[in-house]
C-alpha cells in the first residue's frame, strides 16, 4: 500500500498559485499577503486538510472571527540546569531561552519547559507526560556535559541546541564558533597585534567542540606559522599561577579567551593593564562587568533558530531521527571594548 505523505506548505502554495514563503507569511497574518490571498490560501488549506495542525486550525479560526485569538498549540522545551541558580547564573542558557520562548510566541505556539532535575522526573516519565500533553515537538536545550540521551527521540520533531547532545544526532543550531576566532583575530591584526595567545577553559573547549582552538591552528597555518605554545589550557585547580607561567614564556602581546575566567583582574594582580600592556577579546561575553572586546554569540538568536526549525519539522509532518541530521550555524558579531586598541587608520 502506498504512504500517504502529510500535506505540506508546498502543497498548499501550488494548489493556491502562490509560493511556500506566501503560504507561511499567510499563515502568520503577514500584511505583506492581502487579505483576499490570505483567504484563499486558508480555502486551499482546509480543502487539502492542512489545517489538521492545531496551530493552523487555531489561525484560521483567529482570520475567519476577525479578533485575537490563542493558538492552543505547545512545544517542549527539555531543560537539564543543574538547579535553577545554574541557570539564573549562565546568561547563555538565559538568552537562549528569552529567545526561544519570544519566537515561539510569535509563531503562535506556547513554549512549555520540562526541567528533568525535577523531583521523580525521569526521561522515560517525561516522555508520556509529552504525549500526555499532545506535545509533538521538543527543544533540547544544552547538557551539563556532552553525552548521549535515552530519549524517544523517534515519537517527535526535535531540535537541540548546541554539541552536548551526542547521540542521538538530530538537527542542532549552534553558534559559528569557529568563525568567532577568524572574526576576533581578523580584528586584532587590523590593531597592530602579532603576537596573539589563545586561553582556553578545557570544560568549555569541549562544549565548542574545540571549534575555537581549530580555528587558531587554522588562521596559523594561513600566516604559515603554527606555534602550540601560543595555545594555553586552563586546569580548574591553579589557573591564574599557570596563566602568569605562561605569559612570562609566550609573551603574547594580546589573548583571546575562551572561558568564564575573572581573565582582566588575573592580568591586572600580574601587574598587565589592558590595553597598555596587552589586548584582551572575550570569544563569548562570559564576563560583561570586565568590560573586554568580544564576541556577541547571538544566544538570542539562536534559540529564535532552533524555534524556526523546529515548527518547520512540524508543519512538514517529520518526526524521529533524521537521516541527515543538519548543523546550522549562527554567526556572531564583533563587539568593541576598552580592552584593546583602536584600529590602525592606513596612511
């Protein structure tokens, strides 16, 4: 017997003469779409029975009474904070899921989270609860550490942020870490800088999938000189004594860092002030109150991504594991501070 497929925007865009990206503007009310296009396209969606996802029923009835309506449809968030003082202390988790959260709303979903360090909660419970709930697409937010999860992935539409989910690989949307350092370096060069270090916190070196570290190697090789002792990882236990080891050896005349570290007022209890004595770029705003050139990661918008992705899977009908799991990339973006020097002006 032949699968029947489930009805897609792309359907609906050629039954009603108009493109997928009408089809999806329509649905959310675009004023971009008039009203009579609208209104056809909606006729063609419930002839073709796209409107069985609630989301769109939802809309449709919100078009046809002609005032604000709630779109009575949910995504899981999977949340794995240690605890919640984890989490109101990482402005990464906290942007991500502002985004998230905001772009949810605007495609008319409710974005619900499902923290699995609550009491009794285990991911085989969490699953019915879901089910439960006909919740049908789920967020997975960062893990403590990179690992595998236990999940029955194969019942939803799923989309992780982030490496840690090793296993099983569904589509991820991650920051363009590895551009992050082309970007930071591109900028220290324009600066005057030559001698450039990177530091590294290991726990998030491998959270990045070492992406930053790459990156460093790579831009090396292009200047054709790589040089491991420019590379310093940072332990947990007696960091900033290896830091002052390293610098007196390397003698780097700027640093990028990648890592939490209080890496300004290391420098500063070392007798180096920065500018004057050495730049310093932040490859993520871990710290913001040292006030250090970085890099804006887009945490925002990376969870606004994840959202887009997710709720595509859903009006396409696509659940479990993909067969070609996709990595999209958010790239971030320079951000200035006072701890480095101004660009060189050309002559």
């Amino acid at each position: 017997m032949a699968k029947i497929l489930p009805v897609t925007m792309s359907d609906v865009g050629r039954a009603a003469g108009v493109s997928q990206a009408a089809v999806s503007l329509a649905f959310r009310s675009d004023p971009s779409i008039p009203a009579a296009t609208r209104q056809r396209i909606f006729a063609v969606a419930r002839r073709l029975g796209y409107r069985r996802h609630a989301a769109i029923s939802a809309l449709m009835a919100q078009v046809r009474a002609r005032k604000p309506m709630a779109i009575k449809a949910e995504l899981g968030a999977l949340t794995f904070w240690s605890d919640r003082a984890a989490f109101e202390q990482n402005p990464t988790w906290q942007e991500q899921w502002r985004g998230a959260q905001a772009r949810a709303r605007e495609l008319g979903y409710a974005l619900e989270e499902f923290w699995t360090g609550s009491p009794g909660m285990s991911l085989r419970r969490l699953s019915s609860v879901l089910q439960a709930r006909n919740i049908e697409g789920v967020l997975v937010f960062p893990l403590p550490t990179p690992q595998g999860l236990k999940f029955p992935f194969d019942r939803f539409s799923a989309i992780a942020i982030g490496y840690t989910l090793e296993s099983p690989l569904v589509h991820r949307v991650v920051t363009a870490h590895f551009d992050s350092v082309l970007i930071a370096l591109s900028e220290l060069r324009s600066r005057g800088y030559a001698n450039i270090g990177l530091v590294l916190d290991e726990h998030m070196s491998q959270r990045v999938r070492r992406n930053w570290k790459a990156a460093f190697y790579a831009y090396g090789l292009e200047l054709g000189r790589v040089d491991s002792a420019a590379i310093l990882s940072l332990p947990s236990q007696g960091a900033p004594e290896r830091l002052g080891k390293w610098l007196r050896r390397f003698r780097p005349d700027a640093v990028l860092c990648g890592g939490p570290q209080p890496i300004r007022a290391w420098l500063r209890e070392l007798g180096l002030s920065a500018p004057a004595d050495i730049g310093i770029v932040r490859l993520a705003n871990i710290q913001p109150e040292e006030r250090c050139a970085c890099i804006d990661e887009k945490w925002r918008q990376v969870g606004a991504a994840a959202v887009d992705l997710l709720v595509g899977q859903l009006h396409r009908g696509q659940r479990g594991i993909p067969e070609r799991p996709m990595l999209t990339l958010v790239r971030g973006e320079w951000v200035e501070g006072d701890s480095v020097r101004r660009p060189i002006k050309p002559a």
